[in-house]
C-alpha cells in the first residue's frame, strides 16, 4: 500500500509541471487577448505594490494604459481625500 501511494504521489509531482506548461501554451496560443491582460494586470500589480508616491503611481497608470490600450489620450482623476482622526 505504501509503495502504490507512494508512486501515484511520485507520478502526481512529474506530471503536475508538465501540465502547468501545456496549460499555459494552450492559453497564450488560443486564447491571448485573456493571457496578455492578466498578465499585464500581474505585471501592473507587482509594480505598484512598492510604489509610495503618488506621481510614480500615476506614471506606471499612464504607461501601462498606453501601451495596452493605446488610446488617443489619458486622464486620471484622482479624488482628494481628507483624514481626521479622532484622539480618544
């Protein structure tokens, strides 16, 4: 019993990459408009996970909007925000 659970586990662990790699062929050859947008939303994410300051945030906007979508122009509108906090 421990060999047959331990070969089925051994056959799961070689095939489970092989799988991820076919899966990913068959999406970025079939289905690439999906591929590229959550890829570029991945990329996007990554990026402005480590940005503080709010103009590199605008500018990694702008850029990956223009260079997805291509449109004829851009505006970002950013709502000002206030804060109050309340001392006990």
């Amino acid at each position: 019993d421990l060999a047959v659970a331990a070969s089925t586990l051994a056959a799961f662990a070689a095939i489970r990459p092989l799988r991820r790699a076919t899966a990913g062929w068959v999406d970025r050859r079939f289905d690439r408009p999906r591929y590229d947008a959550a890829r570029t939303v991945d990329e996007t994410a990554s990026l402005l996970r480590h940005r503080l300051d709010l103009e590199a945030v605008l500018g990694t906007l702008v850029d990956v909007t223009q260079n997805s979508l291509q449109p004829a122009s851009s505006t970002i509108w950013v709502r000002p925000t206030s804060v109050s906090i309340d001392a006990p």
